[in-house]
C-alpha cells in the first residue's frame, strides 16, 4: 500500500548476474524487504522485486530481477538483460571459481545489454572474513580495469548493501538526467 497513488518519476531495471549460490537472492530479499533466509531454496522461473527510493527529490522504482536458477553460462536469455540500465555482479569471496567467472558474466551481460549500463561488482559474504579466497585488490584490479564500481557485501549482515544498490541507481539516474 506505500506505493498508492505515488507518482513514479522513472523505472530502472537491474539485473543480478552470477554462479549460483553466491548470494544473489539473498542479496535482493535484503535490499528489498530486509530480510534474509539461511536456508533460501532455488528461484523457480524468472523474477522480480522492486523498491521505490528518492533520489534527487525524484520518485524511482527500482526493478531488480533475480536469475531463476539459470545460473548456467549461456543459459539466461536474453529477455532477462533486455531493457536493464544497471546489473549487479556477484560473486563469493570465499569462492575463487565465482570471481574467476566474472569475466565470462561480464561478456555475456555486455553481449545483451546496453552500453551505457551501469555495473557494479560485488564480493559477497564478506561475513566469512576467515573464509576469503579473493583478495580485495584482485577484485578492485578487475573492477578498474573492466570500468566497474565495486563493493564487498554481506547480506548476512547487511553490510553495503543498500549502498551498492543506491550507489548503481544513482549512478543510472546521473546518466539519465
Ligand atoms: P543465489 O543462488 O546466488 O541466489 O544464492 P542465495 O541467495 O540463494 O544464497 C546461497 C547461500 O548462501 C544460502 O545458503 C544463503 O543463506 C547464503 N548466503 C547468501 N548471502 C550470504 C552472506 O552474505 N553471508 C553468508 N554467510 N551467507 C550468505
Ligand atoms: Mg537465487
């Protein structure tokens, strides 16, 4: 019922890319309801939440997808990247393999979307501190070099995650405006 008769100024769609298990869904039940489930099962079919926020005295309804268990290389579609200006690109930092396909993720999210969308990489469960298998340099040598912002994550803990989220909005709506 918040959203009633609340005039929206702009809709942008973002999606979130990655392995599975990384933490995407939980990363999204956390900005957009601020919850978060241990036990979260796999997404069934291709879905979305939104969060309406205030940026810049604009009204933005945020749309953030999800991938549906379609975690696979190649095996999101391309209806899923259609119309995104954002994507956010999650891996685990304490699993190596998860950052070393970022950049597979990154050519096939450049391969659909626009060019002018806004990505931000993001190193999940930063939580498990004494678990990390990607050092923040390496991510941050990646990020600069590709031209991606960059953050380390816990939905766990909430930790940057509302940042990372209205850091890739605001940064859409700075191209936009
Ligand atoms: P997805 O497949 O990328 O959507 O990953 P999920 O969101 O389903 O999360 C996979 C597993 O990692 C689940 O058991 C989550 O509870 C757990 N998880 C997600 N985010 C975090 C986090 O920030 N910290 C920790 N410790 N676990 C997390
Ligand atoms: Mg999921």
């Amino acid at each position: 019922y918040g959203d009633f008769n609340q005039k929206i100024d702009y809709v942008f769609k973002v999606v979130l890319i990655g392995d599975s298990a990384v933490g995407k869904s939980q990363l999204l039940a956390r900005f957009a309801r601020n919850e978060f489930s241990v036990d979260s099962k796999a997404t069934i079919g291709v879905e979305f939440q939104t969060k309406t926020l205030a940026i810049d005295h604009k009204t933005v309804k945020a749309q953030i997808w999800d991938t549906a268990g379609q975690e696979r290389y190649r095996a999101v579609t391309s209806a899923y990247y259609r119309g995104a200006v954002g994507a956010m690109l999650v891996y685990d930092m304490t699993k190596r393999q998860s950052f070393d396909h970022m950049a597979r993720w990154l050519e096939e999210l450049r391969g659909h979307a626009d060019k002018n969308i806004v990505i931000m990489l993001i190193g999940n469960k930063c939580d498990l501190g004494s678990l990390r298998a990607v050092p923040t340099e390496d991510a941050q040598e990646f990020a600069q070099r590709e031209n991606l912002f960059f953050m380390e994550t816990s939905a766990l803990e909430s930790t940057n995650v509302e940042t990372a989220f209205f850091t890739v909005l605001t940064e859409i709506y700075r191209i936009i405006s």
